[in-house]
C-alpha cells in the first residue's frame, strides 16, 4: 500500500495557509487578487517589449 510523504513542519501546512486566506475580508481577498493579476500581466508585458526590441537589433 503506498503512503503519502508529507514534507514540511508539523502543524504548518497548506491547509491553515488556506484558512488563514479564508479568514481575511472579500476586499482584502479580491484586492490581493487584483495586483497578482496585475503583476503577472505587466512581467509578461515586460517581456514581450524586450523580445522586441531584441528582434530589432537582430535584424
């Protein structure tokens, strides 16, 4: 019978990181939301600027 290997200190895992999230206000929840998404789209923003302008100096 296979068993599971948890990894990580007793007593912290990723389910009391979920209800620590869960306990916080809807604001608190769809503002940290917000700025991953925002975050997230202006490295890939960033990154296409810069294969750009790296297509440029190529050719």
């Amino acid at each position: 019978m296979l068993q599971a290997i948890k990894l990580g200190l007793p007593g912290l895992g990723a389910k009391s990181l979920w209800q620590g999230l869960a306990r916080l206000p809807l604001v608190m929840r769809l503002s940290a939301a917000f700025v991953l998404i925002y975050a997230f789209g202006a490295a890939v923003g960033l990154t296409g600027i810069i294969n750009l302008i790296q297509l440029k100096q190529d050719t």
